[in-house]
C-alpha cells in the first residue's frame, strides 16, 4: 500500500479561527437591537418628590447632628412611647 500526500484531511485545522466575514454575518444578525426602558409619569414625580425631600431630610439630619454634639438634644418620650406602640402592635 503506497500513502501520497494527497490526504485531504491534512489541510483541516481544528483549531483554526473562524472565518471574518461569517463573524461579521453574525455579529449583524445580533448586534442590531437594542435595550430601551420607559419611566412612567408617575415614577418621575416620584423621583423629583424625593429629591426635594431629600434637601429637607439632610438639613433636618445636620440639625439633630448639632444638637447631638452641643448635648442639646432632647428624645421626646412620649413620640417615642407612641411610634415603638405602633411598630409593635403591626407585628
């Protein structure tokens, strides 16, 4: 038995790279969508309600930080007897 050169599988690499243009053809096929959301009206007031209650929670927030640190802050009992009441009786 004679063995030439004329093998044909020879000329397969496994591991050759893909071929650009079929990467190409691929990439079109799915890189053409693309990813959209929409905020309803409602979510936007709601966004700009908190942002405006956010400058007024920070400047109460720095307002009980003084008074914590001139030893001026007083707990008023009686809201805090009242709100530990509510959150319990809910559980």
């Amino acid at each position: 038995m004679k063995i030439h050169g004329n093998n044909r599988l020879n000329g397969i690499n496994p591991y050759q790279k893909m071929n650009p243009p079929a990467m190409e053809k691929s990439k079109k096929a799915t890189g053409g969508a693309k990813d959209e959301i929409q905020i309803s009206t409602e979510a936007l007031e709601m966004l700009n309600h908190s942002k405006t209650d956010d400058a007024a929670r920070k400047a109460r927030i720095q307002d009980l930080k003084t008074q914590v640190q001139e030893g001026t802050y007083r707990v008023d009992s009686q809201k805090l007897a009242e709100k530990l009441y509510e959150e319990l009786k809910g559980r």
